[in-house]
C-alpha cells in the first residue's frame, strides 16, 4: 500500500480511539478540579480540538515528507537518465570493438 494512505488511515485510527478516551475522562472526571491544569484542557471540546490540531500537523509533516521523497526520487531519475545517455554509447563502442577484435583473430 502507499504511505500516505496509511499514514491517513494511521491518523483516523488514533482520532477515533483518543476523542473516545477524552469523552470517557470528561465524563468520568466530573467538576474536580485539575491537578495539572496547564496539560490538561477544561471541556472536551477543547481537547478534541487541541488533539484535532495535532494530528493534521502530523498529516501535514507525512504530505510534506512525501512530497520531498517524490522530489528527491524525480532527482534521482533525472540523474540516471544523464548517465545512461552517455553509459548506453560507451557500452555499444565496447561491445562494437570486441566483435571487431574477435573477427580480427
């Protein structure tokens, strides 16, 4: 399978199991105060929405790494190509003289 739809696939797996978890807390916790109020986020609408946030920052870096991998293959290719139209003469010329050499013998 190709990457990006794993990595989505990846993502909405993770979105479906942690916005469940949050409401599961969020139900569980009731009006206690927090005790690290600083991580962790008042309604689950704010950490849904802050999970949100993290997880199409993560789909976005795996597009970006995607896109980079594809540029960087094209470049690849590109250089191949430059060496094959100066390889292919060569070998001819090579294989050309050997037959030469062997008719002359």
């Amino acid at each position: 399978a190709h990457f990006l739809p794993q990595i989505r696939s990846i993502l909405n797996d993770a979105r479906v199991q942690l916005f469940s978890k949050c409401e599961i807390y969020y139900k569980q916790k009731g009006y206690r105060a927090l005790t690290r109020p600083e991580l962790i986020h008042d309604t689950v609408e704010q950490c849904t929405d802050a999970l949100n946030t993290r997880l199409q920052s993560y789909r976005q870096q795996a597009e970006d790494y995607s896109k980079s991998c594809i540029e960087e293959f094209r470049d690849q290719l590109d250089v191949l190509s430059s060496l094959l139209v100066r390889i292919v003469p060569a070998l001819f010329n090579e294989f050309l003289r050997s037959e030469l050499d062997s008719l002359d013998s």
